[in-house]
C-alpha cells in the first residue's frame, strides 16, 4: 500500500459495507450513519477529518415497536439537531409489521442526547406509512434561511407496479411532528428516469432551491442523478 504525502488520501476512506450514508457535524467531529449491516440496524461512524474514521456501536439498537423485529430491514438514515441543544433527531426506514407479507416500509422517528445514539424510537406507529401507494422511504431533512424544517421523502409505488413522487412537508421545532399537508414534488416523466424516482437531497443557493435525486433501477446502468430547480421551496419544480 502506497504512503501517501501530507493532504492526500486513498478512497475508500471506510473500507466496509456501508450504504445510503448521511453525515453530521458535531463540535468539530463528522458522524456517519448508514444502512444495517455487520450486525447493526443502523451503522455509525466518526472521524475529524472524513478520511480516518472510528466505527461505533449500533445507533438503533432498538427497533420501534411497529417495525418488524428481524434483522435487515431499517435503513437510510438521516439525522439532525433541532436548535443548539436539544436531542439528535434520526429518520429511519423500517418494515412495517403488519404488512410484512407485502414489505411496506415506512418512516419513523427516533432521538439521542448524543449524535452517536444510542437513538430510541419515538412514538407507537411510524412517522410516515403512505400504504396505499406503496409505502414511504428515503427521508430528509431541509431547513430553510428562515428556521423552517422540513421533511422530504419518497413513496414506495415502484414496488407495486405504482407511480412514485417525490414529497416535502414541515415538521415541528423539535422535528417529531408533521405539520400541514405534503406536498409532491416531482414524478418519472422523463425517459432517463425510467418509472421511479427516489433519494431527495434539497439544497438552497442563491434563493434558488435545487433538489437532487435519483431515478431509474438501481441495479442497472441506466440509475443516475438529477436535479429540477424552483423559485419556492414547494415547487414547482423543473
């Protein structure tokens, strides 16, 4: 293995099954977090630099009641601090119980007083559970230049043969409530999209909001990133 000067690194930086990552920012340390794997629900690292990173242990050791209990099923992560000092706020995909026989996943919430968990699930049914258009996964989070949260995610239609959308919707202050209505962003009407789209990341430039995403089989060359522009934080999107 090459010794590399100082300022330069070799990826991969966490050389480890690791999907779907997000990442944190607290008092001078990166955390990580990722989908479930070696033996965790929900992995989390740490580093101060994003190149040496320190694995830790599960940050959702526990499952919430209303999610199947078996290993595997929770996964993309998005955690945020609402305020300076309160409790971390993780949005998670889990399967939902009753509708196990069909894999309805859905959105819960969970909280620690410490980015590296351990996080414990909030509330006795998910955040989230559009069932009727095929469940709802890949939270999160955007707040905007006024302190307004809010939570974006994606319907699961794809996995029933169904249409797919993008949503976005305010939460409270402390991040464990939905306020309002959603609202739908965007849908698969291009053709590099194929029949879904999926994975939103919101971001604000210039009084600009540019959301990115992804579309199209994942487990195919055709997946890929897009990104739609709008002068409102809910659209419309192009």
């Amino acid at each position: 293995k090459p010794t590399l000067p100082p300022g330069l690194y070799a990826n991969p930086v966490l050389d480890r099954d690791f999907p779907d990552p997000d990442t944190v920012e607290v008092d001078g340390w990166y955390y990580a977090y990722a989908t479930n794997g070696n033996g965790r629900n929900i992995q989390v690292a740490r580093s101060q630099d994003l190149v040496k990173w320190e694995v830790l242990t599960d940050a959702l050791p526990k499952l919430p009641a209303w999610a199947a209990q078996e290993f595997g099923y929770a996964w993309a992560p998005e955690v945020w601090q609402p305020g300076d000092d309160g409790p971390f706020v993780m949005y998670h995909v889990a399967r939902f119980a009753i509708n196990k026989a069909g894999g309805t996943q859905c959105i819960g919430a969970a909280t620690s007083e410490t980015p590296e968990g351990p996080f414990q699930p909030v509330g006795d049914k998910p955040l989230i559970c559009q069932v009727d258009a095929g469940g709802s996964i890949d939270p999160a989070t955007f707040v905007d230049d006024d302190g307004k949260t809010y939570l974006l995610w994606k319907n699961d239609g794809n996995s029933g043969g169904g249409q797919t959308f993008l949503y976005i919707q305010p939460v409270s202050a402390d991040g464990l409530t939905l306020e309002g209505e959603p609202t739908r962003l965007l849908t698969a009407d291009e053709a590099w999209e194929g029949v879904l789209v999926e994975a939103p990341t919101l971001w604000k430039r210039d009084g600009k909001y540019y959301l990115f995403y992804s579309a199209n089989a994942y487990n195919t060359p055709r997946y890929a990133v897009g990104y739609a522009v709008a002068e409102n934080v809910l659209g419309p999107y192009e």
